[in-house]
C-alpha cells in the first residue's frame, strides 16, 4: 500500500 | 475525529491545506494556520489535522482543487457565521 501511495504524485497546496 | 466550529472571526479563513484524491495523501490536510485569521483566532484546528467533512460533505475521493473550493466557499457564504470542520489527527489513507 505504501508502495502504491508513494507511486502517486505529490499534491499541491492552497492557501484558503 | 472532532467536530470544530471555526466562527468567521476575520476577513479570511488563514488555513493552508495540501492533498486530495489521487495524490500521496488521500485527503486534506493543515499545513499551515495564518495568523490572524479565523482558523487561529478559534484556536481549536492544528497543523497536521487531516480534513473529513465541511458542513457535513465529505472530503473523501475529492481532488485537491474540488476541496479547497468547497472549503472557501463556505467560508465565504452569508448563510452561516461558522464553518463546521471535522477533523482527525490520524493520517487517514483510503
């Protein structure tokens, strides 16, 4: 699983 | 998880948040709190929370973007003075 998850990109971040 | 009610103390929601569906982590999470804003001024959200719900809807299986616009929306709707988060400290992944 940690596996899978790190394959995926990094997300952005927002400022609300 | 905890239920918050964040009032609209400020004129923003001073919360900065990253992850979403689709990305290393699955749902939002507070990286940041401003100073100043709601979010600091209620003093009951903190870094590293992970986002559930906003006003009951779900964060789950959202992208990023489609979050944070949820959240700034009802930060920014006159129906409500508060915005109602629940939050868990755990890092939850799907």
């Amino acid at each position: 699983v940690r596996e899978k998850r790190l394959a995926l990109p990094p997300s952005e971040i927002t400022m609300l | 998880s905890t239920l918050v009610r964040v009032a609209k103390t400020a004129s923003t929601l001073g919360i900065a948040i990253e992850g979403g569906a689709n990305t290393r982590q699955p749902l939002p999470r507070i990286v940041t709190i401003q100073r100043g804003g709601s979010a600091h001024n209620c003093g009951k959200l903190k870094v590293g929370q992970v986002i559930l719900e906003i006003n009951g809807i779900s964060m789950r299986g959202r992208e990023h973007r489609d979050a944070a616009r949820l959240i700034a929306e009802a930060f920014k709707t006159k129906e409500r003075d508060y915005v109602d988060f629940l939050v868990t400290e755990l890092n939850v992944s799907l």
